[in-house]
C-alpha cells in the first residue's frame, strides 16, 4: 500500500527518504481558452498562474479551479475537472500543445 498525504486538497504519494518528489502536468493547447481570457490568465488578473513564459503559462491544480469559478468559462473547469481524474497535480497551457478533442477549443 502506498501512503499518500494532501496539501491545498491535493493528494500526493508519500515519499520515501533520499527520494524526490514528482508531481504530474496536464499539458494541453491554449486554444482551449480565448485569446482575451488567455491574455488576463497572463497578465494575473485573477488567480494568477505559477509560472510564465512566451508560449503559455503553468497552473497548479488547486489555481486552475479558482480561476476556472471566477471566470465562470467551462472549458476551464472541464480541464481542471479532467486534470484531477488524470491525476495531475499542474496544468500546462502551451501554444504548441495539442488540444483535447472532447473539451471545447477554439482556432485562434
């Protein structure tokens, strides 16, 4: 049986001594979100993501559900609700990803 503890509602396995921990991402396109939404996501209006850089930006789990409530935009909640049954800890939103064909995206 492996042990596992929660922080921030999330569930990691347990780490043995001397061992390092890993943590899994969800990577998929940002043309799941709309260009405007994409652009506030990176500017930090709202729950701001972890990480940024030119091509898209990393949330954690937890973040991504917060800003998929405040904006109220599904795509969001049904990456951050697919993110949780894959077991992901980070979601990933990259230029160059590819998209999820059964959660809403757009070509932009």
């Amino acid at each position: 049986m492996i042990e596992t503890s929660t922080t921030n509602g999330v569930t990691s396995a347990a780490r043995p001594a001397g061992h390092h921990l890993v943590e899994t991402m969800l990577v998929v396109s940002t043309a799941h979100l709309t260009p405007e939404l994409a652009q506030q996501m990176m500017d930090g209006e709202g729950p701001s993501p972890s990480m940024q850089r030119g091509e898209g930006f990393l949330y954690h789990g937890e973040a991504l559900h917060a800003a998929a409530r405040a904006t109220g935009f599904a795509p969001l909640r049904l990456l951050a609700e697919r993110a949780d049954a894959l077991g992901c800890h980070w979601v990933m939103f990259d230029r160059d990803a590819d998209v999820v064909e059964d959660i809403p995206w757009q070509d932009w």
